[in-house]
C-alpha cells in the first residue's frame, strides 16, 4: 500500500508460496527506506515499477495480480494494460473517506509533509495511523506515518485512471473490503 511496505502482505505470499505458486512482492519505490527519498517518488514512478516486475515475469505462461490498497489500484491498472491471469484487489485505494483526498489539487503546492491522523479503532480503543485491530500489529508496522500532498496527487490521477479503465478489464477478478476499513471505501 501507499507510504508501507511489503510487511502488508507477506503473510499472503508466504502462503501463496506453500501452494506453490512463484510470488514476486517488488517494493514501491521510496517506500521503507526516508521520507526525503520517498516524498522524491510519485504515482507514475510506482507504477513503471510494477510494470517493469511484471516483465521480468514474463517466462510464466500467466501471471496473476494481487495488490493492496494502492497496490490493488495499480493491479487493477496493469491488469487493463497488460495480459495477466486474474487479478485480487484487496481494498483498492478508489474511493476514500477522508475529504482531505478531494483537495490534494489544491494543497499539492505544500512540500512539507504532514502526519496522518489518528484514529481511534471503535472494538479495541487502540489508537493507530492505520486501521489495524492488534496493538502488535501497530507496534510492528513499517510504513510512514506521514503523507506528502505532491504524491497523493500524482496517486489521484491513477486513481482517475482506473475508475475509467474498470470496464476494460475482463479477467477473473476477486475484489475484497474490509465493512471497519476507514481509509478507503468499498464503493463511490
């Protein structure tokens, strides 16, 4: 996802592995190494590298998509673009709750970064940048707790993108969402 890391679905791919099935999680660019390197990366710049992963798995006869949050986005992306299996959409980073996300246009001139809020998980009281439900999940997490204005817009421009390009993709596809997800929601 957007400002994480690979953490997020290593679980998946370590079980996807146990099937036997070759998985390739690249890291975003920018994402887990500083701030000042990853407010240097934009949308565009994400998803050259994914396309770029996706040749170098071109030995495969099908390659099957699997992304998170705005990574679900931008394998909902490649899948329009490019010829893959199927494609699982966890959470696709489309529609937002927050409205902040509605004025990225406008507070993109900002380069500072500024930190995400704070929410308050309603089952569990555990205060978290991110909607986790286990205090060790959020004492684990690697991702920034920060967002800069000039990469959420270059994200929203995608995010455009993908809404136009949904009826294009024709593969079998799998698109999940969490009901207590307070970042993205399921629908517009």
């Amino acid at each position: 996802g957007f400002t994480a890391s690979t953490q997020e679905v290593e679980g998946l791919g370590l079980a996807l592995a146990e099937e036997g099935f070759t998985v390739l999680a690249p890291l975003l660019p920018g994402h887990n190494r500083n701030f000042t390197v990853f407010k240097e990366t934009g949308a565009q710049d994400y998803y050259q590298w994914v396309e770029e992963k996706y040749k170098d798995l071109n030995q495969f006869k099908t390659i099957h998509v699997v992304g998170l949050s705005f990574g679900a986005t931008l394998a909902l992306h490649l899948a329009s673009h490019n010829q893959v299996g199927k494609v699982v959409a966890l959470a696709p980073a489309i529609f937002y709750y927050d409205p902040l996300a509605n004025l990225t246009p406008l507070l993109r001139i900002y380069r500072g970064k500024v930190m995400k809020r704070r929410k308050t998980n309603p089952d569990t009281g555990i205060e978290s940048y991110w909607d986790l439900f286990r205090p060790e999940a959020v004492r684990e997490r690697i991702a920034y707790p920060w967002l800069a204005f000039q990469q959420l817009q270059t994200t929203r421009k995608i995010k455009k993108e993908v809404k136009h390009e949904l009826p294009m993709i024709k593969n079998p596809n799998l698109i999940m969402h969490s009901l207590k997800d307070t970042t993205t929601k399921p629908t517009g």
